[in-house]
C-alpha cells in the first residue's frame, strides 16, 4: 500500500466510523417503528424453520431480518440497539465492500464518492432499523464486488461462492433481490460470452462458464423455493407503484439521490431523463468498444461494463414483471437498492472520464459534491425520526410515560386498556411486551371510544373523542400525539 493509498484508507475509514457511531446511537435512542414492531409482535418468536419457510406470509416479515432479530435477542435481550444490530453488522460490511470497489481508483473521486454514497440520509435510515432493507443492500454490495472479482479473475471459484452466497443472503433479507441475482447473472454471461468471442476466440460454454453458478443456484432454490412459493401463491409483490416506470420507479430514485427534497426540480422530467442518461451513456460506451473490437477497454472496464448491465437488466425486469405479471412498480423503500447501483455505475463511469479531458473539472465536481452531501446530511440528519414512520418518534417516550405514571398513580391496579390511533398499535405492543407492562391488556387497533383508561392518540383525534375528564400524561408538538389518562 502506498502513501496515497494510506491516506485515503485513513479519511474512508473515519468517514466510516463517524457515520457508524451516527447510525448506532440513533438505533440505541430512536423509538421503535411500526414495521419493526410489527415484526417483532407476529414473526420474530415463531420458530427458525416457520419464518425460512415464510410460513405467515406476509411481506413484512423480511426472512434474514426476523431470523437474527430472534437471535440477537436470545443473545443480548431485546433492546432497541441489540434487535438492530444485525442492520448495524451489515453497514460495516457494505462499507467495507465499498472501499474494495474503490481504493484502486483516483484517491479523490474515491473519498468523493464513499462520501456521496453514505452521507444519503434515506440510504443510511435503513442501516439503524431492524428491517431487511439494509441487510439485504450489505449483502447486495458485496455479492456484486465478488461477481466483478471473479471475471477479473477468470471465474475464480471462490469469488463465484461468494458472490452466490451473498444474493442469497440478499434475496432473504429482501425478496426484490431476486431482480438483482437474475440481472447480475445476465450480466455475468453477457461479458464472459463477448470474452470467449472476441478476446479467447473460442466456442462460448454456458455450462463451463457456469458450473459453479448451477451449483450454487440448485442450494439456493432449495433455501428458496417454498418462501417464494409463498409469495407468489399470494401475490404478495405489492410495491405500491401503478403509474409506470417513469412515474413510480425513476421518481423514487431521484427521490432517494435527493433525499426526498420535495421540490420543483425533484419532480421535474428533466431530472429523470438524466438520470436515465447516466445509465445510456455508459451503454453506449460499451456498444461502441463491442463493436469496435477493443478488447482492451473490457479488459480494464469489468467494473463499469458489468455494473452498467446489472442495473439496465434491472430496469427490464421492473418492466417486463409489471406487463406480464402485474406486479407493481418499484417505489420508497422497495426502489432503495437501486441507489448503490446508480451511485456504483457513475463512479466507475466517472473513472473511466478520468483518462480523457476535463479530468479537474470531474474531480472538483464530485469534491463539491461530496462536501454538499456532508453539510445536508449535518443539517438534516434526525437522532430520533426514522425513514417513513416518523410519526412512532414519540412512542418510545410515550410508552415509558405511561409506565412511570402507572407506577406512581395505580402501581396496584391491572387489566388497564391502552386505546390508540392504529397506525401506534404495534409500537405499543412491542413496548407493552419488552418493558413487561403486564397490568397493560394488549392493545387493540378497534377505533378508540371512551371506555378505555388510557388513550395515545393524534391531537385531532382526541378532539374529536369528546372525553368529559382527562389528565394529559404526555404530549409532542414533533408527532402531533398526546398521552392521556381517561378520568372515568
């Protein structure tokens, strides 16, 4: 490793450990999330053979995420901190992967582009929640370097496990990972069949090129087979997007880059027309190469040829499921994958710009860029709010509440209900069940009447309830909710 090389490694590295130390906290503070919670309520407890086989079908129940959410509680107890750890792990592992796609390249496009890539708000939300989002995109990262590594490597079995191993890992954290495993395998057979024509001369082997593919993929169907059976027997790929391509998946891309800045420009279709371009330019780059029988170019160009392929196959699977099997649009969380792969496919395309002209001018874009990220994520990162259920910030400080009201008030009285706005109703169990809040029944998502001791609820709702005597236990401006004791 040269002195270049160090220093680089040293800024990546505490870029990396600030970020974690971010991420952590806000997995130990944050209150936990209705989906989590959900999770945890219905999935987590069931045995290890029932949530593989995805026996309560259902797409909360990321299989990865549940299964060592069940683990790492029989481990450490069930802590906000410890039932996110396995998100936690794999934010590590992501970066880790990261720095390997990077440390060979220019030392500042490389910083740039680490910092571009983890500085994301929506990207790095995921990390700190105990759902399969973040697990799934670790492993997603790190079976994409082992396929590069294994056609630099001219099928290095090692690299083909690897990259195997980890789709499958991806695919259980987060099943529209099967869109990724299918393209990557696309793409795969793609370079090695224009390898054997133009660069070896020699007949293309499906088989022998993907002997250990086949290997692999006969363990993976075996893991597979019954949790996507499932899925598809129930038609459970509801994505959320029906408008079309363009309106749906590319949105919720310039969405994620932007970090859900609602604004004009955000929802232009100009910005999405780049977007697009970014992905066509580097086609064309490599159309042009195939065509010209510059073997050289695939040569010092797997990264970029093969990442490029990777998401345009993507793209074409997004769109062909949705004509042939009517499933929904890629949108929000769902469409999150997407945003290493674009961030990927331009970087390897900016470091291919780099051999031509204007390389200055490159390099002190992506820098501004990569400073910008830095300074909207210190503005805009939340200790507190989490990804798409911001309206559970509270439920944590207000479950505690309850408990520290009931045992100064009624520490003697049991059977006490809890009514709540439905969309609090998992968060309240999950709290009920892990703060061991036996004198509280399980709370219910009946809409809330005026026959209940306790009530969570959205400050409007309660106006409406009408109740004749409350004591507010707890109120928040941030979520708009209010705890109160019904004083029957």
């Amino acid at each position: 490793m040269n002195k270049k090389q160090l220093v680089g490694l040293i800024v990546i590295a505490l870029t990396g450990l600030a970020v974690f130390y971010f991420v952590a906290t806000k997995a130990k503070l944050a209150s936990f999330t209705h989906d989590e919670s959900y999770s945890y309520n219905f999935y987590v407890h069931n045995s290890s053979m029932d949530i593989i086989s995805h026996k309560n079908s259902y797409t909360n129940n990321h299989l990865l995420n549940t299964l060592m959410m069940k683990y790492s509680e029989q481990l450490f107890g069930a802590s906000e901190l410890f039932l996110r750890l396995p998100n936690l792990i794999l934010l590590l592992v992501c970066f880790v992967y990261m720095y390997l796609f990077t440390r060979n390249c220019n030392l500042l496009l490389g910083i740039s582009i680490m910092v571009i890539m983890f500085t994301n708000i929506d990207l790095i939300d995921f990390f700190g929640l105990a759902r399969g989002y973040g697990i799934s995109i670790g492993f997603m990262i790190m079976s994409l370097y082992h396929l590069v590594r294994a056609l630099h490597t001219n099928n290095n079995k090692l690299h083909l496990v690897l990259f195997n191993m980890a789709a499958l890992l991806a695919i259980l954290g987060n099943f529209t990972m099967l869109d990724f495993y299918v393209a990557a395998i696309i793409a795969f057979n793609a370079v090695k069949l224009y390898e054997s024509r133009f660069v070896l001369k020699e007949k293309f082997s499906f088989y022998k090129t993907n002997k250990t593919n086949i290997f692999m993929f006969v363990l993976m169907l075996v893991v597979l087979y019954e949790p996507v059976r499932r899925v598809i027997t129930y038609n459970q790929f509801d994505f959320g997007g029906t408008k079309g391509f363009f309106s749906d998946t590319m949105q919720a891309l310039v969405l994620t880059v932007f970090s859900h800045e609602q604004n004009v420009f955000t929802q232009t279709v100009f910005v999405k027309m780049l977007f697009l371009l970014l992905l066509f330019v580097p086609l064309v780059i490599v159309i042009v190469n195939a065509i010209k029988r510059k073997t050289g170019f695939f040569e010092n160009n797997k990264a970029l040829v093969t990442v490029n392929l990777v998401l345009l196959f993507i793209y074409v699977e997004i769109i062909l499921q949705h004509l042939l099997l009517h499933t929904d649009y890629l949108i929000g969380r769902f469409a999150l994958f997407l945003f290493p792969l674009f961030i990927l496919n331009i970087f390897f395309l900016l470091e291919y710009s780099l051999k031509f002209k204007f390389r200055n001018l490159i390099l002190g874009f992506c820098v501004v860029l990569a400073g910008y990220s830095i300074v909207y994520f210190y503005r805009n990162a939340n200790l507190y709010a989490s990804a798409e259920w911001s309206y559970d910030m509270e439920t944590k400080n207000a479950m505690n509440a309850l408990a520290e009201w009931h045992d100064k008030n009624e520490k003697d009285k049991a059977g006490s209900k809890l009514a709540v706005n439905w969309l609090f109703e998992p968060t309240t169990n999950f709290y009920r069940r892990t703060r061991n809040l036996q004198w509280l029944v399980p709370v219910s998502r009946d809409e809330p009447d005026q026959s209940s001791d306790y009530y969570y609820i959205f400050k409007e709702d309660l106006n409406k309830l009408q109740l004749k005597n409350y004591t507010t236990i707890f109120s928040s401006d941030r979520t708009n909710t209010v705890l109160v004791k019904n004083n029957l």
